[in-house]
C-alpha cells in the first residue's frame, strides 16, 4: 500500500511539473504569434 501512494505522489508531482510547462509553454506561443502578426501586418 506504501508503494501505491509513493507512486502517486511521484505522478502528481509530474503531473504538477507539466501543467506548469504546459503554461509557459501556451504563454510563450501566444506571445510570439501576436509579434509574428504585428511584423506581418506593419
């Protein structure tokens, strides 16, 4: 039973860590696509 909520404290711990970069990562695109429309549209 230990080994079961080892297991998913390591899973929600990743889990955690790709929501963050999931995030940033969305932030980071839509950052770029607005530059990328405003370079085209000047």
């Amino acid at each position: 039973m230990a080994m079961a909520e080892q297991d998913m404290k390591a899973a929600n711990q990743t889990y955690e860590g790709f929501l963050g970069l999931l995030k940033v990562g969305t932030i980071a695109t839509v950052i770029v696509a607005i530059v990328v429309v405003l370079l085209i549209s000047s």
